[in-house]
C-alpha cells in the first residue's frame, strides 16, 4: 500500500549523470545490433579470415570494393563492433582487425568439421519482421491478443506454412535460422557428455522442424544405437533416406514412438507450459521404466543468474524473443520441475550446464 512504500530517495547528482549515460547506452542498445548486421551483408567477418585472419580499413575497403570515401566511416562501424567483443584490435603502425570466437561464428566457407555460419540466425531476428514485434509490443499488450506477437502482427505463425506463403524469402532464411540454432554445438556436446549416452539401446530424436543432423551425429558415435528421427509428417519427407536413422512422421502431440530415451533439443522452449506437460505425458508413455534405463533427455536453455550477468541477460533475451515469435518462453530449474511433475515423471536433475543450455534428464 502507499502508506507502506519508504520515502523516495532523491539520486545524487554523480548518480544523476551517470544514468544519463546508462539511459543513452539502453536506448541505443539496438545499434549494435544494427551495426552487426551491416558487417555480416558486408561480408567482413568472411573477409578478414580470407585475408588470412587480420586486416586494416583499407584492406577491408579493397576486400569488399567499397568506395574509398567510405573509410573513415568503416573505421568508426568497426571500432564499436570491436569495444563489443565482435572483432579484436592489434595495433601497430595501424589498426589492425582480427577476428574472435564469435566473428568467427559469422565466417562462411569454412570447412572445419562442426563449422555452422550463424550468419542466418542473425540476420532473422533483426529482419524487419522481427524488430516490427519489438515496436509493436507495448500495443500488443494493450490488446487482448491471444496470439505471439508474430502471428498477431503478421497474420502468419513463424516456421509454418502460412509464413512461406506470405515470404517464402524470410521464411527460408529463418529455417536456415533455426537449423543452426537447434544443431550447432552437436559434436562438442556428445564429447562433454558422452557418459550420457552410453549403454543406451534405442532413442527417439523428437523434433521441430528438424534435418535429422543431431541424431546422425549420435548415430556416428554410437553405431549400435536404434535412432529414429521423430517430426511432422510433411517435415519427414524433406529429409533424404539415408540408412543410419529411422525417420518417422506424427504429432508428438498424440503419441511418440517408443525408445528407451526420448531426446528433445530446443525444442520445449517454442511451446507453452500446457504445451509441454502434454509433450511430456507423452514421452513418459514412450519410455520404459527408471530401473530398465528409461528417461527423457532434455538439451534446453535453463535461466540461472549463477551463469554470470552477461549469460544470464543472454537467456533472459532469448526467453523475451520466444514470447515475441511463438508464445514460448524459457525457464529457471523451477519452472522445469513444475511441468516435469505435472506430467507424470518423478524425478530430475540438470546434468550440467552448457554454455547458456543446460543438460538435463527427466525419469519416470
């Protein structure tokens, strides 16, 4: 109540000028987003790595023949990329730009095993149609839409039919998108966990819209495991045969087929909590028991402040972008319990964290 609130302490003025600052740092964040997005169309990141892993403005200006007159402003662009970890800068007689982890990231035409260009997943979350969400979201929630943001903006549900209907030029960059997000880290993860799959006899590999990458991956490491690749019956069909995996086409919704684990990778954060208990219910009816090694295997984003401020703003962005594009949402430790008990299982733990995902299993 009012009564109750404490006395506004008014800020000093060191206090005063310095959230000045901050509110300019906040209200421009997107720029950087921008600015990154300008790099990938350029084509630096690839530049720079085809020049050998370093170069100065004017070799960047040649590299990509821009006009000359654009120096002074490349050298700005990048200096602000730089001071955000996007590039690294040596200097000697001139400022040199070399490329970090996550430049790397954006580098097409690398052939290293495990090398996947997130140049499209960067480039759909700034495309118009997903910063139109952001703009739009203070009147969304003024309204008593029922739908995600996207579908309420677009008319269209991302990932779905009605969105390549309406731009199948979007629509084909998002799956592009989505593929490397759902897949990238794949091989690391079946070397930092590789305890977690041994003596497993079969696995249904659960997906959205998925390539069937995760569980090929899997089926090279472990050649005795039964793998079947678990999606939607006009998402089966894209995929060529190819004799390591069984594909399989259904609603998960329904009914999924049976394995002694159930794997579900990126998977859980695009639906609601409802959603999820009833995919959930599903995957306990699929498995066996605890004591005959049955589980569900969950490869997800897990909220936990402990990651550190910086990981942790990463996975609360990430949780407010699923609440835009499809109604999903990401969750702390708690909010996995919660729809693991409603739906049936009896226990969990989180094996481990991994970068901002966390791995963890769920027994009935």
């Amino acid at each position: 109540m009012a009564s109750q609130a404490t006395s506004i302490v008014v800020p000093t003025d060191a206090e005063l000028l310095q959230a000045q600052a901050d509110l300019w740092r906040h209200s421009l964040y997107y720029l950087k987003s921008m600015a990154l997005k300008c790099a990938v169309e350029l084509g630096i990141p690839t530049a720079i790595h085809r020049l050998g892993g370093s170069a100065s403005i004017p070799d960047l200006i040649t590299a990509l023949s821009l006009p000359v007159a654009k120096q002074q402003f490349l050298g700005r662009l990048m200096r602000l990329l730089a001071s955000s970890g996007v590039f690294r800068v040596v200097i000697s007689t001139e400022t040199i730009y070399s490329l970090t982890p996550l430049s790397y990231l954006l580098v097409d035409g690398i052939a290293a095993d495990g090398h996947m260009n997130h140049a499209p997943f960067l480039l759909t979350v700034t495309a118009t149609h997903y910063i139109d969400l952001a703009m739009g979201l203070g009147d969304w929630f003024k309204k008593d839409a029922k739908k995600p943001p996207f579908d309420h903006v677009h008319g269209a549900s991302l990932f779905e039919d009605s969105m390549e209907r309406l731009d199948p030029v979007f629509h084909k960059m998002a799956m592009q998108a989505l593929v490397v997000h759902d897949n990238f880290g794949t091989n690391i993860a079946l070397l930092e966990f590789r305890d977690i799959f041994q003596g497993i006899k079969s696995l249904t590999d659960c997906c959205y819209h998925g390539d069937g990458t995760t569980a090929k991956a899997i089926a090279k490491a472990f050649p005795h495991m039964m793998i079947t690749v678990f999606d939607l019956p006009q998402e089966i069909h894209k995929i060529p045969a190819d004799g390591v995996v069984n594909y399989v086409g259904g609603d998960m919704f329904k009914s999924i087929p049976h394995a002694q684990v159930v794997l579900l990778k990126m998977l859980l954060h695009h639906w609601s909590d409802e959603d999820c208990v009833k995919i959930l219910a599903n995957c306990k009816k699929a498995i066996p028991s605890r004591e005959e090694g049955g589980k569900v295997l969950i490869g997800d984003i897990v909220l936990s402040p402990e990651s550190g401020p910086v990981m942790f703003e990463t996975q609360l962005l990430m949780d407010v972008c699923m609440m835009l594009m499809k109604g999903g949402r990401q969750r702390d430790l708690n909010d996995w319990r919660d729809i693991f008990m409603k739906a049936g299982f009896s226990d969990f733990k989180l094996v481990k964290m991994f970068g901002a995902r966390g791995v963890l299993e769920a027994y009935p």
